[in-house]
C-alpha cells in the first residue's frame, strides 16, 4: 500500500512540476497587453498527431528557447499536424 501512495504521488508532484514550467499560450491582445518580449520562433516537426500534441510540443520548444509564452502565429494539417509558434518572455 505504501508503494501505491508513493507511486500517486509521484505522479501528481509531476504533473504539478511540468504545467508549472510550461510555457503558456497567449493570444494577440495579450502579448501587446502584457507587452511581451519576442525572443525567437519554434517550429513542431510533422509527428504530432492532433492540435493539442503539437501545442504540446510548441511549449516544450517555447521552454527550451528560454520563454515564458508562446503565441501560434501557423498550423497545417496534412495526415499529421504541425505549427510555428513565436516564443516571449
């Protein structure tokens, strides 16, 4: 049982720890609200299979660049899915 409880809880510390390092989408109005600084663009590779892996993968890109946010400025679907992000902090 006390295997169990210490699974569940790394579980959960790691999904806590991962949206909390995520970086966040933001649409067009809040990057001129928040005045955010563009530092760079990301581009998803052709393997994601739907929207939301791909969103996925932009804010991992978005983290390893050093942003905070992530904005989708172009998506295409074609068998698979693949966007281009600019990246802010």
């Amino acid at each position: 049982m006390k295997v169990i409880n210490t699974v569940v809880a790394a579980m959960v510390m790691g999904a806590i720890s991962f949206s909390a390092l995520a970086a966040k989408e933001v649409t067009k109005e809040e990057v001129q609200k928040m005045n955010l600084e563009k530092i760079g663009t990301v581009t998803t590779t052709a393997e994601t299979t739907s929207p939301m892996d791909a969103k996925k993968e932009l804010s991992k890109l978005a983290d390893d660049k050093g942003g905070k946010y992530f904005l989708v400025i172009a998506g295409r679907e074609h068998g698979k899915f693949s966007a281009v992000a600019d990246v802010y902090k």
